[in-house]
C-alpha cells in the first residue's frame, strides 16, 4: 500500500464528487476506484463509487458497492444512508427505512444523519420513486414535416 497523506487523499475524494457533480461519470469513477485501491480499508471512497453508479440509475450495482462499504464499516452513518437511497430507489422501500433509521441512530447530529431523516421524512409522507416513474408520462419524440 502506498502511504497517501490524509489532506491529498480528502482532495481527490473532493475531486471525485465535482466530476460527479458535473455530470463526469467516467473521470469521477475512477477517482473513486483509485481511492479505494489506496485506502482499501476505509469505506468512504466505496460510498463514492455507489453515489457514482447511482447518479447512473445503476441501482443494484450501486447497492453492492454500498454493502461492500458496510463491511469496511459497519457503524458508518455516510454508508447506511446512501445504502437506503439506493434501495428505494430499486424499488425495496422496506430494506430502506431499515438503513435510513440506523444511519439516523448511528448520527443523531450530521449530514449523514440529517440526510437520513430527510429522506425517511419524504417517505413517510408518500414519496416512491419508482411509483412516481411508472406514473410519469413517457416522452415523446417529436417528427418534423
């Protein structure tokens, strides 16, 4: 393993999520991936990698790599969270309140924890994304003459 000073380690994190943010899923992916080789035993670059796949609308593989990222660590509020989006997401509303109360317990002051809350707050008040998918009228191509 390389020894990577921690601040080097948080800007490439931080560089991972602009890509992501800017809709550069390629170039954050491998940031994220390249973190993880670095760091193998910390689950926040694993997190990343799952908020990539998930921006994709890649929802199981984004679960898989969130459950990778509980087993680094399994009392990560940041993890849980993101776990319980995705699977809402992919249609398991029940899996998700479990995974968005224990990140909500794990931090009861955060983002991670204040994310969770959000989110089952949502839910509870009848948010279902792959409903609301299904419902959505589909778009339409429109011919020119």
């Amino acid at each position: 393993m390389i020894d990577v000073p921690r601040d080097d380690m948080v800007m490439m994190l931080e560089a991972g999520y602009l890509y992501l943010a800017m809709g550069k899923y390629t170039e954050a992916k491998q940031i994220f991936e390249g973190v993880s080789v670095l760091a193998p035993k910390h689950e926040v670059p694993r997190v990343g990698l799952g908020n990539v796949l998930f921006a994709q609308k890649k929802f199981l593989p984004a679960i898989r790599v969130l459950k990778e990222a509980l087993k680094l660590k399994a009392d990560s509020a940041f993890a849980h969270a993101h776990l319980g989006e995705a699977l809402l997401f992919h249609g398991k509303k029940g899996e998700a309140l479990e995974e968005l109360k224990t990140a909500a317990e794990l931090e009861p002051k955060g983002k991670a924890g204040d994310f969770a809350r959000s989110l089952t707050e949502l839910i509870n008040m009848g948010y279902d994304p792959v409903k609301l998918k299904k419902e959505s009228p589909k778009k339409t191509s429109v011919k020119s003459a």
